[in-house]
C-alpha cells in the first residue's frame, strides 16, 4: 500500500503495511500510524493514509498529540483577515487532503468563491505554471500537513492558536496570544508545496526563511505591522507579527463606495510611501502590495503587512509567476529580479484604484492581465475622471510607466508629487557674525539710491540691494583692507584671471573697525584663494510671506534675525534663509523689541523649500498677492494724509488769494473740493490695488501718485513762469515762492512720492520673478484693463500738471 507523510508530503514507499504500525518520515522526523487500505481508495490519496476524523494519527514528540480538525472560514482570500469564528464541519462533507488543485485541474468558480469576495482571481496571491495554468494557492486549514496548527496548539511553549482569522496565497493567519506578555499576535503559517524536499533542500528554505525573518523583524516603523518573533513548527515555517485591529483597505473602500477623494487618498499614501522607502533602504521589497495587505486601523492609520516576509524561498519549481496579478509590476510579471521601484508600481496602481474607483488594467483572466501590465498602456486618468488635476495624472502615469527606470527615484518623490507634504529635518541657519546696512555701492557716474544690507557668516559674504541676494564665498576673497580713512573696507573678490574690488562704505571708521577685525581673524594671511565666479554668486530670491500658505513645500528649519530697522531686518532674514537654501520664507512675525541700549526690530519665521515649479508659481503669486495689499492700504493711508494736509494748504492758498485780491471769489470749499477731485483717480487705483490686489496694475498706480505728489508743484513752477512777464511784481514773486515751499505741500510731494516708490520696487520684483521660463500669463480680461489704467494714468500725468499751471497762470493774468 502506498502512504505518504502528512507533514511534508514525503512519499513512504508502496510497501508499507500493518494497519495500526508507527511508521517514521525520514524526512521531518514525523510518526503516524498506517491504516487499513480503503477499498474504494486510489493509492496515491493522502485521505486513505490520513483520516481526518479518526483519533490522532500524527505524532511530533513523545508529549505532544495533535488532534486533526476540519475548519472552514467565512473570510475571503486576505492576507489578514477580521477575526471569524470557526465553524464546525458539515456532516456530509468530505475531506480532499488538499488545498491546491491538481496539475491538470481547471480552477472552478466554487474554488474562486474561496478565494476572493469579488470572485476575481486577479486580486489572489496564484502561481502561474509554465503551461499558462494557475495554482490558486488557498491555504485549507485541514490539510492535513498544516495539523500541526490546529486551534488550540501552543508554538514554542509561547504562543497558542487561538482562531484561524484568514487564508490567502501564502498560508494561514491564527489569531494568537502569547502566554508571556499576555497580548494578542498574528502568526502566519507558510503553506507546504506540492513536492518532497530533500534533507538539502529543507535545510536552504529554512536558512532562506531565518534570514528573511530576521530582515523583517528589524523594520521598525510605525506604517509597518512590526515581526516580533519567527520559528519552525512541524517543518513548516510560521511568523509572529503584530496584531492589527480594524479592516483590509480594500474593505475600506468598498465601505466608502470604491473611490476616495484626493486629499483622504493623500493621508493614505503620505505615510504608506515613506515606509516603503524605510524598508527598500534596508533592501527589504514587498513583492506582494496590494489593498488586503494594507490595514487600517480604528484610529484611521494604515499599517503595511507581510513586509519583510518570506515570498519567495518556499516558491514552486515550475511557477514562472508568483504574486497577485492585479497589482504586479510590469519586471515582477518578466521574471525579473524585484526592487523597490516593483512596489512603486504596485503602490500607484492602488492610488490609480482609490482615486477613480476602478484598476489602470481590467481583466477577468489573471494571464491576459499579466500581458497588459507588461505591454498594454495604462488608461488616462481623464479618462476615466474627467476632473482630475493634471498633475496628480502625471504623477499616477510616470509611477505606471513599464520601464523602472523612467519611475520616480523613491515612492516618497511619487508621493510628494502626488501633494504629499512631509516635514522634513531641520537645516540649521547659518551663524550670523556682523551685519549692517551701508550706502549702496556705485560704478563710474551711476547714481544709485537706498541701502544695500551686508551680513558675515563663517564661510560667506552676503549682500542684499533691492531684494536681489549675492554670495561671496570666503574661500574665493583674497583680501578686505580698510580704505578711505578707515571709513570703508575694499574686499578683493578673486576670479580665474580677474580680481574684482567691492566696497562697504561705513559712516565711520567707528563702525568699520568689528568688520576689519572679523575679516582678519577669518582670512588670515591668505596667499591664494579659491577662483570664484565674477560678480559673485547670485542666491535665490527669497520671499517673505507673511501667512501660512497651502501650497505643498518643505520645511527646512526656523530663521530669525535681529537688528534695527524693519528694511534691514527683512534683508538679513532673507540672507540667512538664503544660505539655508530657502526659496520663501512663510508665517513670519515681526514685533520691536527695546533693549537698553536701543530698540531693535526682531523677525521670524519658518524657511522652506517648494517641491516643484508649480509650487514656486503659487508660492510667488502668494507674495504678489500680500505685497500688492500692502501697496494698496499704503497708498490708501496716504491719500487719508493727503486729504488731511490739503486743509490746511487749501487755507493757505485762500489766505494769500485774498490778501492779494479782497474781491476774490476763492472759498475753501471750492479750493479743498478742486485738491480732492484731482486724487479721485489715485483713489481708484489704491482701492484696485488693496482689494483687487492685481500686480499688474502697480505701474500704473505708481504713475498716479508720482503725479498728484510733484504735480501742484509743477504746476506752480511752469505756470509762474508763465505769468513772470506780465506780473514781475515783488509781491507776486513772494506769493510765488510761498507757494513753491508750502510745508503742507511738501510734506504731500514726499509722501506721494514714497507710495510710488514702494509701488515702483514692487513692480520691478514683479516683472523680474515673471520674467522667468514658465511663469503664467495673465488672462486676457485683466490684461485689457491694465492696458487701460496705464493709457488713463498717462493722460492724468499729462493733465493734472497743465491744468495745475495754467489754473494759476489764469488767476495771475486775470488780476
């Protein structure tokens, strides 16, 4: 009679007799006892060897008796399962001895059922032969070379089986509890393959499964269900992991009608794709991600399983595929070697799945879905939604690509382009040694106006004119020797064949004096110095933004400066976020702070870096948004003081208009009204500026103020003039020059001519960051009404002054 061992499958040879002798594998070590031959049995079955509801017939040890029971599960074919309480045989139901077809078998519908809740064979773990057929690996809990863990055994003195919790391609989960710490575990039991092992062959699986076992366990992160122990129980390996309360991420969104939106999909691949990345650094792959392998717990986490578990070392001899064809990467469905770059695939399929509610290749026939995955092109996501953004598409479609190399470098690069935002470690500020804020350097007969804002790191010179930053490395600085009496330092910044000289003119030596000594202490005697590029380095052009955006960007680290001056502050924050390789820098506070020897201005905020080009865009458009408010309540507040000050010029121009002529019809309502009529247009363009906030329209506010600022006394000097022939009276002259140096009236020049400069340096930083390749055009609506306001703000340039002068040529002539 032929018998073979039920743990291993071994076969015991054909003469093998004596119903009730103890017959030893020599494979496992395993005993059972030989039963009668079964009349209407084929030789060959394990079931006429192994009675399931007989009494014990396997025995692993002098001590332990198993006994064989027959479980059937209501789960479908996870990885991990929720827990299912067994369910006690049916009557007439017949055992099998087997939980894979036969070679030959064709895979029926009732053995789809078991396996998937869709009946998809496509989301199962299988094998595919050589030949094209499947093996639906589900694992059956009464097979009779799983009897070792049966409900109710206990694994290393330690863990004890409580309930089986699922079944799927790669074997058994228990529900376990461990005795020792007294809390509940998950144990996987790998599934037996179909042939007998050597005594070589068990050896090398099971220095395979040490190895993996041992490599999993090491993953430590919180995304990851974490390994805490591994064993061999009865030849066959097991695993004890964490146990994992909740539902299988595809039970998720079956809850959620199949689909998410793209921000809950996005606190689902945030943390799913760093400890994917956290694993493939410890060169630990996957294999086998998909939705049933991913847990979401009660507390809204998601959790990773089987990462770092054994996938290959028990795989079959004739399979050419393994793993779960929904979700296989294009290399994994070649037989090729797997990396971390498989998994990414795998893990923006299941993006793909939980944005559009439906998988990037649909098939019913896990070969025909393996062709596709190598060869056929994914479906456009707009296809399928067509409001989807363009750049989550592109993302999903580069992650899709077949070639690995064309594929993100990490999944957290995937994930980051998706709209991921991750807080990155902090990039610590570069020490500040010595600032200041000095005349702006001149060439030859240029005549520059403002300050130019200098600051002294460890390693670096930095300069800020304008909201433009340069960088002069130290390496590259041959000398810094003090000139003009010591009230300038001349650095000599040194090029390939070229030494270029850059001032810092200091009010006093008094002031000079710290920055000469750093410069020495820092230089040294310097002989030679490092080639630097000419005109130095150009840094980024940070922005400062005073709110919190919601764009996607990366937090570098905290800056903060203190010095006097808000210019001067807002100067040396941008240096220093410069040197953290900022591109903004975002929540900024401002506030003075008195000290005892004076009162300085101290600014924060947090430096940080955009991910892409379109985050750069927003993060600008941010900028011109705030600066163009600015702009406009400035100009509004302005125009309140230019209506305050013309009270008092209007009284002063009716005094003297009476004094000169008793008759005159000059009142202050109509000199004051005519002074705030001519401030309507300006009024217009503040009031677009502080509640349309249009960049564009800052030219043509500026022109507007520069005009009604400089225009009455344009008006004065051309119109007095004018009227110098016929009343070259000592009075008049008087009356005249009153006018030119009315206070009120210069009080509103300067003013006027503050608010257009800010608008003008506004305007300037705006043109200069559009100028850049790839920066948006505006639409043509607004473009219309800039092209408009400018035409207005032109005219209003030209008029206001000529009504100006010849208003008071008139009234000089007609007296």
């Amino acid at each position: 009679m032929a018998m073979a061992c039920v743990l291993c499958g071994r076969d015991l040879g054909n003469e093998v007799d004596g119903a009730g002798r103890l017959v030893r594998c020599p494979n496992c070590g395993a005993e059972q006892r030989v039963r009668g031959a079964d009349p209407a049995g084929s030789a060959g079955d394990v079931a006429d060897v192994y009675d399931l509801n007989d009494e014990p017939t396997a025995i692993l040890s002098p001590t332990v008796r198993l006994l064989p029971t027959r479980l059937r599960t209501t789960s479908r074919a996870s990885d991990l399962a929720g827990p299912v309480a067994p369910q006690a045989p049916s009557p007439d139901s017949t055992p099998t001895g087997s939980f894979q077809p036969s070679p030959d078998s064709t895979p029926t519908g009732d053995h789809d059922a078991t396996t998937s809740r869709d009946d998809d064979r496509t989301v199962s773990y299988v094998g595919m032969r050589a030949d094209g057929k499947l093996d639906l690996r589900v694992a059956d809990p009464a097979d009779p070379r799983l009897v070792p863990f049966a409900p109710g055994a206990v694994l290393q003195d330690r863990y004890e089986l409580v309930q089986v919790l699922g079944r799927g391609g790669m074997g058994l989960v228990f529900l376990g509890m461990d005795r020792r710490l007294r809390r509940s575990v998950a144990i996987k039991v790998m599934l037996p393959g179909r042939r007998h092992r050597s005594p070589a062959e068990q050896e090398l699986m099971e220095r395979l499964f040490t190895a993996e076992a041992r490599l999993g366990a090491s993953l430590n992160h919180p995304a990851i269900a974490a390994v805490y122990d591994f064993g061999l129980h009865g030849g066959r390996p097991y695993t004890v992991f964490e146990y994992v309360p909740g539902q299988s991420l595809r039970d998720f969104l079956a809850k959620r009608g199949g689909r998410l939106p793209l921000d809950e999909a996005l606190l689902f691949l945030a943390p799913i794709a760093q400890a994917l990345d956290f694993a493939h650094a410890r060169r630990v792959v996957h294999r086998d991600l998909k939705p049933d392998n991913i847990r979401v717990t009660p507390e809204g986490q998601f959790k990773i399983l089987d990462l770092g578990l054994a996938k290959e070392f028990d795989r079959e001899q004739d399979w050419r595929f393994a793993g779960t064809p929904a979700y296989a990467a294009p290399e994994q469905c070649a037989e090729l070697p797997p990396d971390g770059r498989t998994d990414q695939y795998a893990l923006g399929v299941i993006v793909y799945e939980m944005l559009l509610g439906r998988r990037p290749f649909l098939s019913r026939d896990p070969s025909e879905l393996l062709e596709m995955h190598r060869k056929a092109a994914p479906t456009p996501p707009r296809k399928v939604m067509a409001g989807i953004v363009p750049r989550v598409e592109k993302a999903l479609m580069q992650t899709l690509e077949k070639d690995p190399n064309r594929r993100f470098a990490s999944c957290e690069a995937f994930a980051r382009e998706m709209g991921c935002q991750y807080v990155s470690d902090a990039v610590e500020a570069p020490e500040v040694l010595l600032q200041a804020a000095l005349k702006a350097r001149a060439s030859g007969f240029e005549f520059v106006t403002g300050k130019e804002y200098w600051l002294l790191t460890p390693s670096d010179l930095w300069s800020c004119y304008e909201d433009e930053v340069t960088r002069w490395p130290l390496g590259s600085i041959q000398s810094a020797e003090p000139i003009d009496f010591g009230r300038s330092i001349r650095v000599e910044y040194r090029g390939e064949s070229w030494v270029e000289t850059v001032d810092m003119r200091f009010n006093s030596w008094r002031r000079s004096k710290p920055w000469k000594a750093k410069f020495e202490e820092l230089l040294g005697d310097r002989t030679e110095a490092v080639p630097g590029a000419k005109g130095g380095i150009q840094a980024k052009d940070v922005i400062v933004i005073r709110d919190r955006p919601n764009v996607g960007y990366q937090v570098l680290g905290p800056v903060e400066v203190r010095l006097k001056g808000a210019k001067a502050t807002e100067a040396a924050l941008k240096m220093v976020a410069s040197g953290m390789d900022a591109e903004a820098v975002v929540d900024v506070q401002s506030r003075r702070v008195p000290m005892f020897d004076r009162t300085v201005r101290v600014m924060s905020g947090t430096a940080v870096r955009t991910r892409d080009a379109a985050g750069r865009r927003e993060m600008r458009r941010l900028w011109f948004d705030q600066e163009t408010g600015r702009v406009g309540k400035l100009m509004l507040v302005m125009l309140a003081i230019f209506a305050v000050l013309s009270v008092v010029s209007a009284a002063i121009i009716v005094g003297l208009e009476r004094s000169r002529d008793p008759g005159s019809d000059a009142t202050f309502a109509k000199v004051y009204g005519t002074r705030l009529l001519l401030g309507a247009w300006p009024l217009v363009m503040a009031c677009c500026l502080r509640w349309l906030r249009w960049p564009q329209m800052v030219r043509a506010a500026s022109w507007s103020f520069l005009t009604l600022g400089a225009a009455t006394h344009v008006g004065l000097i051309v119109g007095g003039l004018a009227s110098m022939p016929s009343q070259a009276s000592l009075g008049f002259i008087f009356g005249w020059l009153v006018a030119l140096i009315d206070p009120f009236g210069l009080a509103i020049l300067v003013i006027m001519l503050h608010a257009a400069g800010r608008a003008r340096h506004a305007y300037d930083r705006y043109s200069r960051l559009m100028s850049r390749k790839g920066s948006p055009e505006p639409d043509r609506t607004r473009v219309v009404a800039v092209r408009l306001a400018e035409a207005v703000s032109k005219v209003y340039m030209v008029c206001l002054p000529a009504y100006l002068a010849f208003q008071f040529w008139w009234g000089a002539t007609a007296h």
